[in-house]
C-alpha cells in the first residue's frame, strides 16, 4: 500500500513539474526560434542578442503566471502532506 502512495506522489510530481516548467521553456524555445531566424537573416553575431530576449521573456511569463505557478505548488505541497501523514496514520 505504501508503494502505491509513493507512486502516485511521484506522478503528480512530474506531472506539477511539467505543468509549470512548460510555460517557461516554451517561450524560451519560441524566442530562441525568432531570435535565430534574425540572426541568420541578419547575419548578426551577438552573444547577448540571443541571452537577453530569452531572459525578458522568461521574465514577462513567471510575471504573469507566478501567483498560478506558486498555487499549483502549494496545493501540490499540501496534498503531499495529506499523503504523508496518510501513510502515517495507516
């Protein structure tokens, strides 16, 4: 029973994880997409061109999506503890 438990908490894991990293890396790759495409038509060679646009993006999404970021992590906090103190008792 307590491997069941265990399990399970893993796959939420993996699961909050990629519900919260996905919104980050995905404009990270779209920014990195378009910076490139600029690049290569350019022909413009700047390191910073390619670090500073990935980073406001990155900024502007945790900006925006924080606060939900941070309840989908406390709730999934919380039901870990609910978990744990499940298999305590059982």
């Amino acid at each position: 029973m307590q491997q069941t438990y265990a399990l399970d908490i893993a796959r939420q894991a993996m699961q909050v994880s990629i519900m919260i990293l996905l919104p980050i890396l995905s404009v990270a790759l779209f920014v990195g997409v378009l910076v490139s495409v600029f690049q290569a038509l350019t022909q413009v060679q700047e390191m910073t061109l390619t670090f500073v646009p990935k980073m406001i993006g990155v900024g502007l999404v945790m900006t925006i999506m924080g606060s939900w970021m941070i309840s989908t992590l406390v709730s999934f906090t919380v039901l870990c503890f609910h978990q744990i103190g499940r298999v305590g008792a059982g």
